[in-house]
C-alpha cells in the first residue's frame, strides 16, 4: 500500500535526520514510528505527505510513485491527523469535518446533502455525534482529538496518518485512542501510521515498527523491534517488558526503570 524506497532528508547537509529508509507497509496494516526527540519522526510523516521533499529516494503509493499522483488523488487517498491542542477558532464541530470533504467539494463550493451526511455518519461511527454544534474551542483535548480523527475519515481515505495522536490526553482518553485505531483497521480496513512515544502503545495496536535514531534506523515486526535491548540502544533508558492479560486480550507494556549508562552493572550484564 505505501512503500519508501531509501528516502533521506537533512535540512543542514552536516545534520543528516535520517537516511536510505526503505520499507513496505500492506494494506489494513499499522505502522509506528518511535524514536527520541528531535530524530526525525514528524518530518518522517511530512516525507511521506508531499509537506517535504525527501533529499533522496521516493514514496510510493500503491505502487506509484507519490510524486506523480495529482493533488487531488493523492488527498482523496490519504489522510491525516495532526496532534490535538487548544483551537481558538469557532468552527463548529460539524464545520470543521466538513473540511475533510474538501476534495470532494471543491474550493470555493458549499457542502452538498452527501457531503452533510458523511460528516453525520463518522461523528455517529466515533460517538461524537452530540457534538456537532459545539465550537471546537470549547472541547476538551479528547473530544478535539477525536473531532479530528472524524476530520481525516470522512472522506474515506486508504491511508491514515496520525501524528502523535495519543499526546497530552488523559488515560482514558488515550485508550480511546488507541481503540479506534485498532477498530479502524480491523473495520475499516485502513492502512495507518503513526507517531508515538509510547512502545506501549505500538505494541498494542502496530504490526510494524520503525525505530529511529541517531544515524540508525530499524524496521521489523512490532514485538521483534521493541525489545529491552532495543529499548536501550535507540532510548538509553533500561526497561523490563512484561506482559499482562486482561478480560480481552495479552498486553505487552514496556516498564522503563532508569536511564541507561555505560557503568551501569545491569546494562554490562545483560547487553554487554
């Protein structure tokens, strides 16, 4: 479904972000991207979005290179989700799905019927239905949040991107989160990347994983990929990775217990 074949950027030539990624996600598959601050992950997405030119290499849709995919295809096929924070604007909730439609409406046209209607039938799909009048500066971060999922499906994309779509919610909401990106590829059957900085989190709802570093990069199944010793080398922070079952499911939680350092007798021990 989307395939990069060994992109790199750098804004400064001596600062290189990262550099020959090449992997392949299939279809109603979840990718997540995880990595410490400042390596590259969001200008990873930009990459994959056409928002940033990759230096070197090419992103492929469907087998076609993105480059020459026309603007309107392209955002008919994919769709994305930026973090959540505080909007001052006074679009309502329904106004601001609607602008997800766009590629169907048209610049300068109004919503048609259908139009309305799809922006019905996803508030319904995530249960913000009640929320269709309220301003979006009066949400809260969750209910924003999921008015922006709502925002990115109604125009039924192929291709999800989310952008650290679990950040600065709390539990309860994050967990909601996280159910509706697994629900919307076992249901929708959507192809989904996304950022987190929770291994957690990519071990509950990814199948793929890729980890970035500094000059390194690592892509494999999720539970292949988020390993201590993983943990270790591309976070620097020791960490137990246990597992618990819940009413539903086996989850898989990554427990950091301190920050890695080169004396450390347990790093030594167990990595050395």
């Amino acid at each position: 479904m989307i395939r990069t074949e060994n992109i790199s950027f750098y804004y400064d030539p001596k600062r290189v972000l990262f550099t020959d990624i090449s992997l392949e996600l299939e279809q109603n598959n979840t990718l997540a991207i995880l990595g410490p601050n400042g390596v590259g992950k969001t200008t990873f997405l930009r990459c994959l979005m056409r928002f940033l030119k990759c230096k070197t290499g090419a992103v492929f849709i469907n087998g076609v290179d993105s480059r020459n995919i026309s603007d309107s295809l392209f955002w008919r096929t994919v769709s994305y989700v930026p973090q959540a924070r505080t909007v001052v604007f006074g679009y309502s909730v329904l106004t601001l799905i609607l602008m997800g439609r766009c590629p169907y409406i048209g610049i300068g046209r109004l919503p048609k019927k259908e139009d309305v209607r799809a922006a019905e039938e996803v508030m319904a799909r995530l249960g913000i239905e009640h929320l269709a009048e309220h301003s979006c500066a009066d949400l809260s971060s969750g209910e924003l949040q999921m008015t922006l999922i709502a925002r990115a499906l109604v125009k039924k994309p192929s291709l999800l991107i989310m952008d650290e779509p679990e950040s600065n919610l709390d539990m309860k909401n994050q967990l909601k989160v996280l159910d509706t990106v697994q629900q919307l590829k076992d249901e929708e059957h959507l192809t989904i990347v996304l950022n987190t900085h929770f291994p957690t989190h990519a071990l509950r709802v990814a199948d793929k994983a890729l980890l970035l570093g500094k000059e390194k990069w690592l892509y494999d199944d999720t539970q292949a990929a988020i390993t201590e010793k993983n943990m270790v080398e591309y976070f620097g922070v020791l960490s137990e990775i246990v597992t618990m079952t819940s009413a539903v499911r086996a989850i898989h939680a990554v427990v950091p217990t301190e920050i890695a350092r080169a004396n450390t007798p347990r790093l030594a021990g167990r990595y050395g």
